[in-house]
C-alpha cells in the first residue's frame, strides 16, 4: 500500500486527475470510437468497390427531344379558355369575390407561351391562401408572381388583394388532339 500511496503523492492533484481521465478514455475508445472506425473503413471501401464496378459512362442526350418532351408537360394554347375559366372556377371554390382582371400574353419564338393574370379579389386571408394553394396544385403550369394584401381598417376580416399569376402553355399547334 506504501508505494501506492507514494506514487499518489508524487503525481499530486493534477497527475491523479490525469491517470483517472486516462483510465476512462480506454473504455470509451474500445466501446464506442473503434467500432465507429470500422464502419467507416467498411463503407469506404464498399464505396470504392461501387465505383470500380460502375465505371462513369456519358450519356447521350438529344437535346431536340428533350426540349420537345418538357414542351409537352405544358398545356397546348388551345387550352388558354379553360385554363382561365379553372382559374376562375378555383377562385369561386375558395369564396373570393372576383373584380375585374388584367390578362396579357406574351408570346417568345420558340420558348413557352406566358399568359400573364392579375386578379384583384376580395375575402379573408384563409381565402386568399386557399385559392393560390388550390391553383399551384391543380394547375401545375401556372405560377404565382406576386400576392399584395390591403385592409382598410385594422379590424376588417376582409382584405383587398392583388393575385398575379402566370400560365405557361406550349408552343406550337397542338399535335396530340387534346
């Protein structure tokens, strides 16, 4: 027990401090870092397999077709009509009070056809965050540009908003008989 207790006094406060946090960090490498190394060194190396197996190969794009398929996802001009009117439809669905709109389309050679909807509307703003919310998933050509709220008085239920919109459609004449 001399020697022991010795050895004690030579370290002092701090080498005992320092032989206690010694002895727990052999346990704690043991249990939980080495496993936690192996893994890692296992999914490296499964990785590096992956990678051998699967050499990186390009592939070929025909960028006409492609252009020609994204095209497709969009309604054909024909649609603009009912593409409204499921606007409109959608605003009455959410209880909105339609005013009169603004409707502009702006045609680019070659790329999709915007039509470009401002509809001040009249309701609550459960209604108003109704409608766009109903309108971004039934119509996914459409996009919401900007929303701008008005209340009169501070107490008013009712707000005075501003919806713009717009609906993207194809180019071209319709070639599918939709």
């Amino acid at each position: 027990m001399r020697p022991l207790q010795r050895l004690l006094e030579a370290l002092g406060p701090a080498g005992v401090i320092g032989l206690g946090v010694a002895l727990f960090c052999l346990p704690f490498y043991f249990s939980t870092l080495a496993p936690l190394e192996k893994d890692a060194a296992r999914r490296t190396l499964s990785a590096e397999r992956s990678r051998a197996r699967l050499p990186a190969q390009p592939v070929a794009v025909d960028g006409a077709a492609e252009l020609a398929r994204f095209h497709g996802m969009f309604p054909p001009m024909q649609r603009l009509g009912a593409e409204v009117e499921a606007l409109h439809a959608h605003a009455r669905a959410s209880g909105l009070q339609l005013q009169q709109g603004e409707y502009r389309l702006e045609t680019k050679t070659g790329a999709l056809t915007a039509y470009r909807v401002t509809l001040p509307v009249r309701g609550s703003y459960g209604q108003i965050r109704q409608f766009v919310g109903r309108v971004l998933k039934a119509m996914p050509a459409a996009s919401v540009d900007a929303v701008r709220f008005e209340r009169k008085k501070a107490a008013d239920t009712q707000l005075e908003a501003q919806v713009r919109l717009t609906i993207y459609f194809r180019p071209g004449e319709d070639k599918k008989g939709t």
